[in-house]
C-alpha cells in the first residue's frame, strides 16, 4: 500500500474527484472525514490528510511516499521532491495585486516596496528581480486586507475566481505564475517502489483531464 498525503480544504474535494476518477476512491468522504488516515476502497493507497502547507513535508521525509501539493505551496517551500505530473485541478495564477492607482506609480517612487504575503519566499524572489527597496511582511491568511488597509503597497497571493480581489477593491498588476495541484513523489520511493508508483502514475495520467 502506497501513502499519498492529501491537503485538506479547498483542494481535498477536487482531489477526491480526482482520484475517484483514476480508480482509487476513498472508503471514506476525503473532505468531510475528521480522520487522518483513510484507504482507498481498492486497497491500494492510504491518504493522509494534512494541511497543505505540510503535505510536502511528510513526502519529503518519506512518511508518505507520494503527495498531492499546489504549485504554489511547491514555488513557496521549494521542497526536495520529484513532481511527475500536473494533475491540472485546483488550478489558479500566483499574481502581484494591490490598489488600481499603484499602477500609475512606478515601484521606484513607493521606497521601499511593502509587499504582504502568504507566499514570503515567492515574493522575495519575484521583488528581489526588480532591483529596487522593498519589505515582504508575512501574512497567515486575508492578505488582501493588507493592501486595502495600507499595511502595504502589493499583495503577492494566488487567485483563482477573482472574487476576493474585485469585493475588495484590488486588481492584479503582474503575473507570476500559473499555478495547479501537482504529483509529488519522495526521491527515494520513487525507485525503492518503482513498480506501485508507476502503476500510480499511469492510472492518474489516465484521469487527468477525463
Ligand atoms: C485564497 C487566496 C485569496 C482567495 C482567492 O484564500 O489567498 O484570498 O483564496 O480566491 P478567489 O480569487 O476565488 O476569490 P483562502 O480562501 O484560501 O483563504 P485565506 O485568505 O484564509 O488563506
């Protein structure tokens, strides 16, 4: 039996979409279960269910031989770990956004640069790029409330209907990425298990899309 962590929330009902679909269907309802650990009905895989800021950690560390994990939990942690295929749920765009009239401004003349996130390593990097003085505060959620409040200037965050950006009065100024749920899989496992996991790969490759 494989482990495959799962990341609660948002992405846990898709997943269990998913993976119905690819043949390894929970015994139990994935996003509503306050278990940790549930088979599938095959016998094939155990999910952990994990926040998804930690699912790559129990990959990494081989407590889970596979995972699933949102490139932009990926871009952020930047985690030791082989990431075979984009399962194309759960997808989103990692964007900079802030007040409509900072577009008017150049970033030179806000100094430095105060930028809020839940992904401080994505927007270091990406800030870091433009050469010019600039602050990432970190934020564990609402993030957009930093930039309508003046916390700061921009909000590095993901979006994916828009909703929280337009209800807040925020629009997107730059693109970083395009983000969605990805395989992942711990380096070691990978050929330790080579027979299960490819088995695994096959059949998920088969429902992506489907
Ligand atoms: C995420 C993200 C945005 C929102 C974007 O937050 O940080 O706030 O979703 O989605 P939308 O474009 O469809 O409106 P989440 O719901 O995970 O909650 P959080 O702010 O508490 O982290």
């Amino acid at each position: 039996m494989l482990r495959l962590a799962i990341p609660t929330g948002r992405v846990a009902k898709q997943a269990e979409a998913f993976l119905g679909r690819a043949g390894y269907c929970p015994a139990e309802p994935l996003a509503e279960t306050r278990k940790l650990t549930v088979p599938s009905r095959c016998g094939r895989l155990e999910y952990l269910l994990v926040k998804p800021v930690d699912a790559p950690l129990y990959v990494e560390q081989g407590v889970a031989e596979c995972g699933i994990s949102g490139k932009d939990t990926l871009m952020e942690l930047a985690p030791d770990l082989l990431e075979p295929l984009d399962l194309g749920f759960a997808r989103c765009r990692m964007v900079v956004a802030g007040k409509p009239e900072l577009e008017r401004k150049g970033d030179n003349l806000l100094s430095p640069v105060r930028v809020a996130s839940k992904y401080p390593a994505v927007a270091q990097r990406h800030f870091a790029k433009k050469g010019a003085p600039y602050t990432v505060f970190k934020l564990s959620g609402s993030v957009e409330i930093g930039a309508v409040l003046g916390l700061s200037h921009f909000i590095v965050d993901i979006v994916e209907t828009g909703t929280t950006l337009r209800e807040n009065g925020l629009v997107v100024h730059e693109e970083i990425a395009e983000c969605s749920a990805r395989l992942v899989v711990n380096r070691a496992a990978y050929y330790a298990r080579l027979e299960e996991v490819r088995a695994l790969l096959d059949n998920l490759k088969a429902a992506v899309g489907s």
